[in-house]
C-alpha cells in the first residue's frame, strides 16, 4: 500500500511538473533564454542562446556552445539532440526543421517523418492539418500525409477552431478541416468563422454569413470578425457602430474607433479621446484617454493619457499607475496591447521585462532583457 501510494503521488508530481505553465525570458547577467514558472521562480536555466515558447510539451532552444537548435521538455532534459540549423514549433506532434537549408518534418523521437506529398514549400502545422503547395494550387494534410484537400485553391489561411479561408478564381469561402465547403466561394472579402457566423463582401455589399446564407448590413462599408457573443464592429461612411450576428446595427455608427466588447464594455474614441461604452452606446466610463485597450477576462485593460501605460478596473479605477510599457499580442491576427492573461500582464519599466500581478505587485524580484507569454 505505501508502494502504491508513492507510485501514485510521484506520477501526479510529475504530471503537475509537465502540466505547470512556463514563460521563456532572457536573462540579464548572461543574455541567454531561461524559462520561469508562475511563482517567479527560474526553472530552467541552460546554456541556450535563443528559444522558443513551449508548445505540445516541448520547447525548441538553441544550444550556446554548437549553435545548433535542439528540444527540451518542462523539466529541462534535452528531449532531441541538438542538430537543426533552425527549428519550428511542434503542433500536432509535428515540427519543422532544417539542417544546410533543406527543411523536413521530424515527430517527438527527432525521427524525419518522409511519407508526405511533394510540395513547393513546407508548412507549420495547426489544429492537425498543413497545407502544401504544387504548380496546381494549395491543398491540405492530416499527420499522416494523407491528401484530405487536394492542390485545388490558390489560397489557404490558417484553420482556426476547426475552419480555414480558401480563395479561389479571386473569390473567398471556407472549408472545414475535411476539406467540405462551409461558405460558399463568391465572396470578395470573408471573414473568420466564430460560432458559425461570419462577415463577407458581395462586391460593393458587406454583410453577416449564416447558415451559409448572406445577410447585407444596412450601410456598412466594412466589417470586422466577431467576437464569441456574436458581435461585431462595422463601418457606415466614416464612423464605427456595431451590429449583431443578424447584420442588424445595435449601436448606431458614431465613433472614429472602436474595439471589441470583452465583459460588455468596448473601448470607443470620440474627439480624439478613448473612454468605455457599453452595449446601448453609452458611456460607462468617460472618454480621456490617449488609448485604451480590450478588457481582459481578468476585468482590467491598459490605457495611457499621456505615453506610459497603467491598469484600470470596469469602474475605471486606476488600480496601477501609468509607469509601463505594455506588451503586445503574440498572434498573428492583431498586434493589440495584450493586457492580462490569468491573472498576469507582461509589462516592462526602466528595469526591464517583468510580470505583473493584478494587485501591480511584480512576479520576480529581478527583471528581465524580455519576457513571452507563459504557455
């Protein structure tokens, strides 16, 4: 019995160890890429000249000594020998590498993975699929190699929850992740699909895609993708309202800017000043702001009146002062400020790159050269 339970309590140690998120920072005294855990502690400290986030467990780091790209895993232990002249992150249990400018794909043992189309060029993988490319067109893979979209489309996006914008003979629609036509390919502008909803352009017409039937928005001249509630921002001449996921306007267009609603306020600018709306347009907290970001779920966003950048609440109470810089989001649809993430923001002052708890209380003692996300 105490043999079981030490077995026991030793795999949930080490499935908490796996589990616990880790953000990369460079350090100061050295330059080089550690990775620190959400107490602020530096838990993994080696010779790496660079590195990436952790992703499918495992992060791929640069050795100081060979120069050579390689991957460890949450606890520090070199997973796959260092060996690559460049390496990508691994996503579906799949990474990209290169040795002398030939890049391949490699699975989690480090073993070149060779039962895959040709292809012009080789992409990353996401939700499961990669795209490659031929003199015919882009199509799309699972992990196996398999065709699941054959080289039919001129373009490809990302898949995103499931869905991927294709263009083809200059017109977009979307797919799913088996290649079935979700939109259908008429549209000259598409948006992304959010809860099965999303905007299209119709030649001079924009409007709300659902059920795969075009719905024009009264007046817009440009939409944006909606959030997961179903709203989005669009344009009328040259102010921003919003509108529902029924293309009807439910605030009237009368902002020069405006972001999307998070915890029902969106930041919306006015003569030239940020200040908080609400979802009947009116304001909850005043317009006075150089710029004001998106809430976060934590309840706090980012807002500056003059160059720095300080926290407030949904009240508007300041609850820390303007003295940061903010980061900004990693992703590639938006380059926003990117605010709190679980309860942390990545903010930087004088000393350098730190965390920030909601309280304005620093994670570590010592700042850093920079610092990512915790993954």
């Amino acid at each position: 019995m105490i043999r079981l339970t030490f077995i026991l309590l030793s795999s949930l140690f080490l499935q908490t160890l796996n589990a616990q998120e880790l953000a990369r920072v460079v350090i100061k005294q050295d330059k080089t890429t550690g990775f620190i855990n959400k107490k602020g502690e530096l838990v993994i400290r080696g010779e790496y000249s660079n590195g990436r986030d952790f992703h499918d467990g495992v992060a791929a780091v640069v050795d100081k000594q060979t120069k050579k790209w390689g991957y460890i895993n949450r606890k520090g232990e070199k997973v796959i020998d260092f060996q690559f002249d460049n390496a990508k992150d691994f996503n579906s249990g799949i990474a990209l590498v290169s040795i002398e400018k030939r890049w391949f794909y490699i699975d989690k043992s480090g073993k070149e993975l060779k039962n895959f189309p040709e292809s012009e060029k080789l992409y990353d993988f996401e939700e499961g699929r990669a795209l490659f490319k031929t003199s015919e067109g882009v199509g799309v893979i699972d992990t196996k190699g398999k065709i699941v979209v054959p080289p039919v489309y001129h373009t490809i996006r990302p898949f995103v929850d499931g869905y991927a914008r294709v263009r083809k003979d200059g017109l977009w629609g979307v797919i799913d992740k088996n290649g079935k036509i979700f939109t259908n390919i008429e549209y000259n502008n598409i948006g992304i699909v959010v809860n099965g909803v999303n905007f299209g352009q119709k030649g001079d017409e924009w409007g709300v895609i659902k059920g795969n039937k075009f719905i024009p928005v009264e007046g817009a001249v440009k939409i944006w993708d909606f959030n997961k509630d179903g709203i989005t921002y669009a344009r009328k001449g040259n102010l921003l309202g919003f509108i529902d996921s029924s293309g009807k306007w439910i605030i009237e267009p009368q902002y020069e800017k405006v972001r999307a609603f998070v915890n029902g306020l969106a930041p919306a600018m006015q003569n030239k000043k940020w200040g908080y709306i609400d979802l009947k347009g009116n304001w909850k907290i005043e317009p006075k702001y150089r710029n004001a970001e998106i809430f976060s779920e934590d309840g706090l966003a980012p807002v500056t009146e003059k160059k720095l950048y300080g926290f407030i609440n949904t009240k508007g109470e300041e609850v820390v002062s303007q003295e940061y810089t903010v980061a900004t989001t990693d992703g590639f649809f938006s380059q926003a400020l990117e605010g709190y993430v679980n309860g942390l923001a990545r903010v930087k002052n004088k000393k350098g790159w730190n965390f920030m708890d909601k309280q304005g209380k620093l994670l570590c003692e010592e700042s850093f050269l920079h610092a990512w996300s915790f993954k």
